[in-house]
C-alpha cells in the first residue's frame, strides 16, 4: 500500500511538473517587461504612422540596419536607409488602389530585454474604405545602440 501511495505522489509531482513546462511554453519562452512592451508598440504606431503619410524617411527610421523582409518567397536586405526612392516603394501599392493601411493585432509572443518576435496582422484599404486584403506577419524588433526599431519583417503581402 505504501509502493501505490508513494507510486501515486510522484506521479502527481510528474504531471505537475510537465503541465507547468507546457503553460510557460504556450506563453513563448521569455516573460514580457511592460516597458518593453510599451517601448515596441510605440515603434509599431510610428512605423504605420509614417507609412501612411508615405514618410519614406520617417518610415525608415522605426528600422534597425540591415534591416530585413522575407515577402513572396524572397529575402530583400536595405543595407542602410535613404537607398529607396519613394514613388517606387508607395507608387506601386497606390496603383492598386491603396489609400492606407492599419494594424487588426499585434501581439507580442516572445521578448528578451534587446529583442521582441510581434505576431502581427495589417489590413490595407482604398480611399473610399473598401477592404483591399488582411496579411499575417511577424515582426522581429532589437534594441540596438539603445533604441528599438524593426529589424525583420517576415510577410504575406506582397
């Protein structure tokens, strides 16, 4: 009777132990600082904010460089920001009818103190309000020389 009791109490310690390992698992692997939260989302309104004033320089200064974006099945790298020219890079989205853009979620499932994975959804819409399309993304921002900006964006959108 006591090999069953004894038996028993190990087996609860067991399951306690792994239902514990998968809640912090589910949670991501890193507990999230509220003023690193804070901190990213700040970066996040600034880059949608001057992307759709069509800011190229503002909207190049939430990056970190090099910065990254994997979209359509290629890795585009911007070594260094000004490379762009802005009636390419907002010229064809306003071709296709895109007026603005805005953030459906953006939630935060992994951070360190220097790094944040941001799992993200963005919808673009015409001027008039009309749904072009919704696009999954995820965000990877690093605080690098003491500032937080995006350093790779990993997309759906074209």
């Amino acid at each position: 009777m006591k090999k069953i009791a004894m038996f028993l109490l190990i087996l609860v310690a067991l399951t306690s132990k792994i239902s514990a390992q998968t809640a912090a698992t589910e949670n991501g692997s890193h507990g999230i600082d509220p003023r690193v939260s804070a901190a990213v989302l700040q970066v996040l309104d600034e880059y949608m904010a001057t992307f759709n004033a069509k800011d190229l320089k503002g909207w190049e200064d939430t990056y970190q460089f090099p910065h990254y974006r994997l979209a359509g099945g290629k890795m585009s790298v911007l070594e260094k920001a000004g490379l762009r020219d802005s009636a390419k890079v907002f010229g064809e989205l306003q071709k296709a009818g895109w007026d603005h853009s805005q953030w459906d979620h953006r939630n935060i499932v992994q951070a360190s103190a220097d790094k944040v994975h941001v799992d993200t959804r963005f919808s673009r819409f015409r001027a008039d309000g009309s749904l072009i399309g919704n696009y999954e993304s995820l965000y990877i921002l690093t605080k690098e020389n003491g500032r937080w900006g995006v350093k790779f964006r990993s997309s759906y959108a074209e």
